[in-house]
C-alpha cells in the first residue's frame, strides 16, 4: 500500500542528512544540521534562535 508523504516529511528528506551518533538538530530555514550527544544539550543550543528546526535521535548509537 502506498503512503503519501507529508510536505515537511519531503523537504527533511530532501536535506539528505543522517545523525551519525546521538541527536541530530536540522534548522529547516537554512539546511544546516547540528550534532549533540544529548536531548537537553541540542535544546539549550536552540534556545533563543529562530526559524523552523527539527529534532531526531539515532537509536542505533554505537
């Protein structure tokens, strides 16, 4: 069965960015990516700034 995907879920996939290890921070205004080892550290880094961001965690950390 075919599932359509969201506009949003097109414009993530579209930056073509993997987290390598713990979480991955994407500004979705400008394309550019962070990477944290921690939740609480990407959200004190997002404190204050502005723009559209998106938030993802690699569960298969190593």
């Amino acid at each position: 069965m075919y599932r359509k995907h969201s506009r949003l879920r097109d414009e993530i996939e579209s930056l073509n960015v993997k987290p390598v290890a713990g979480v991955l921070l994407v500004n979705l205004s400008t394309g550019e990516s962070w990477s944290f080892d921690s939740y609480p550290d990407a959200i004190e880094f997002m404190k204050g700034k502005k723009g559209r961001w998106y938030l993802t965690a690699n569960i298969n950390k190593k």
